[in-house]
C-alpha cells in the first residue's frame, strides 16, 4: 500500500454535494461563531443563543442524512468486510490522524487555546474519546457498519435494523449517554431515516418541492427557536429541519444546476471531509493572530475566521495532493497494488507494454 490516493469515484451525486457543501459552510460558521463567543467577543447573549440554535438544530444530522440516501451505493457490488476496510480507511485514519494534530495544536498553543493547556494522559488518549469535532467519523463508522450488517444479514437484516432504532429512540428519549457508542446511537435515526429515503438520490424537485421543503425547514427552526425541544421532539423537530433543508437545495439544484452557486457548493461538497478535518485550526489560528493584532470587533473576526476555515484547508489538500500525502492525511483512499484477478483484466495491455519495452 503506497500513500497515493485515487481520484474521486465516478458518479457522484450533484446535488448532494451541493448539500454537504452547504453544510460544510454551516459547520465552519458554527465553530466560528462559538469561537468568538468562548474568545469573549461582544456577542447579544439573545442573538447568540439564537444563531447556535438554529445551526446546531440540524447541520450534523444533514451529513449522517446524507450519507444514509447513499448507503445502498456504496454496499452495491461489496462485502460486508471490505465495506468495514472502506469505511475504517476513509474514518478511522482521519479520526487518529487529525486527533492527534488536534492535540499537538493544542499543546503548541498552551494558554492562547480556548480551552487550556492537555496534560499529557490526554495527549495519548485523544483519539479514544473522539475528542473536538471528530467524534463525527467514530459515529459514522459505528452506525454505516452496524447498518450494513443488519443489511447483509437476509432473515434476520429487517429485525436487526428496527431493534437498533428502537435502542437508539429509547437512548434519545431517556437523554442517556452511554460511552462509546453514545453518539451513534443519538445520530443512528437520521442516517436510517435517509436509507429509507433512498430514492430521493436519484429524483428531481420541482417547484412545489422546493416551496414545501422551505416551509418545513422554516418550521422546524422556528419551533426550535420558541420551545428548544430536547428528546425525542427535539430528535423529530431536527429531522424535520433536515428533510426540509435537503429537499429545498435539491429543488434550487434542479432549476440553478449551472450556476456559479451550485458548482461552487458542489466543488465544496466534493472536498468537505479535508474542509471538516482541517477547518478549527485554520480558523482558530486565524483568531488568535487577529485578536494579537487588536482586532476585536464581531464582524471581521466572523469573516476572517470563515474565510480561513474553508480556504485553508483547501489549500493544504492542494498541496498535500501534490506531495502524496493526502491519502495519510486521511484526505484521499490509499491506492493499493492490483491484484492478480486485476492483472488478468489488463494482461492485454501489460503484453503491449512488454513488447515495447523490449523493442526499445
């Protein structure tokens, strides 16, 4: 196995890269939006609660929404064990890389980092408590293998699937975190829920769709601004907002599919994992370096703090794409070795290379 990483699979899903890219977007202004809070910027308490509300409501269970409406994809054509590889190469690689960079951040930084200095217990077990953002790729992997189980399993798939979504609402109502799998299973309905919305992958919305997403999406933030629920409400007013949102970009994407917009929030969807992993060091260095300077005011730091969550991070995948390390940095699939069945596919084309090359 080299640290070369393969393109980008054929195929993809437009407007669900548009989604993940405006979620992506939402996921940077969230964490710079609480940046600027624990930073001690003048921030209307009101406004504050009410901004994180609203963003908190819904852009994580988007991504495990999301990556439900593709599960069947990506499990066609596989098995159970190397869809669990798969999977354990594009999460877990991230998770202990980025983990680690996270802590060693964290150690450089000492008392200019929001939350203090990491004894060095920590540092070791960073990654085995998913701290910071990554407990993501730990939840994820977790629920899409647990899943695929349940699918591969003919009798007994159906059976498995509803008893881990009745424990995951039974988790959720009783407010119970449970170590370990706590997250997944909080995160678990929103992924299974889009499995079974499946078909809308490969749908086009229409006006009214997209009328009728936005109403959703309206009303749910709008009960989660009044009545803040918690539970299984809050779990109900969240997937609310999720279908909503999902269902009103996909309709924008059927009428705007060529404008810069959409191809700018694909071409975001398409690179969020080195945009997700990257972005709260981008950003918080950006903060430290603009408050060292004497600027305080909101707004700046909101713009300068966006502007180095995305751009930074694309910059490094750049470059980390021309140096090869972009696999390692968990950014990219490792390209491993053909195998002999492989080999047997393309013996045509390696006799035609021999034969040249002798002839040279």
């Amino acid at each position: 196995m080299t640290a070369r990483a393969t393109p980008d699979p054929p195929g993809r899903i437009a407007w669900i890269d548009v989604a993940k890219g405006a979620g992506i977007l939402l996921v940077v202004f969230g964490h710079v939006w609480r940046g600027c809070a624990n930073a001690g910027l003048a921030i209307d308490p009101a406004v504050y609660a009410a901004v994180d509300r609203a963003i908190y409501l819904f852009h994580m269970p988007l991504f495990f929404f999301l990556a439900g409406l593709v599960l069947d994809r990506s499990l066609r054509g596989r098995t159970l064990t190397g869809y669990a590889r798969d999977r354990a190469e594009q999460l877990i690689v991230p998770l202990l890389v980025w983990s680690y960079i996270s802590a060693a951040f964290r150690v450089l930084a000492g008392g200019a980092a929001n939350r203090g200095d990491l004894p060095l217990r920590d540092i070791l077990l960073y990654p085995f408590v998913a701290n910071d953002i990554y407990w993501f790729l730990w939840a994820l992997f977790l629920i899409q293998v647990a899943l695929a189980a349940a699918l591969r399993a003919p009798a007994a798939g159906r059976t498995a699937m509803i008893g881990l979504l009745v424990l995951s609402l039974a988790v959720v109502a009783a407010g119970l975190s449970i170590p370990v799998v706590g997250t997944a299973l909080h995160d678990l309905p929103y992924l299974a829920l889009g499995y079974a919305a499946r078909t809308l992958a490969c749908r086009r919305f229409g006006r009214g769709a997209g009328a009728a997403g936005v109403a959703l999406f309206a009303g749910a933030e709008i009960l989660a601004l009044r009545l803040a629920p918690e539970g299984l409400p809050g779990l109900l007013t969240a997937a609310a907002a999720v279908i909503g949102f999902t269902v009103a970009l996909a309709a924008l994407h059927a009428r705007f599919a060529q404008s810069a917009l959409a191809r700018g929030l694909a071409a975001l969807g398409a690179r969020s994992m080195p945009i997700y992993l990257a972005h709260v060091i981008a950003l918080a260095g950006a903060r430290t370096v603009a408050l060292r300077l004497g600027i305080t005011g909101l707004g700046p730091h909101l713009v300068v703090g966006c502007l180095a969550g995305v751009l930074m991070p694309l910059a490094l995948y750049r470059l980390a794409g021309r140096l090869g390390w972009d696999a390692a940095l968990g950014f990219a699939r490792f390209r491993r070795r053909p195998t002999p069945s492989g080999l047997q596919g393309r013996a045509p084309a390696l006799a035609t290379w021999r034969a040249r090359s002798s002839a040279r």
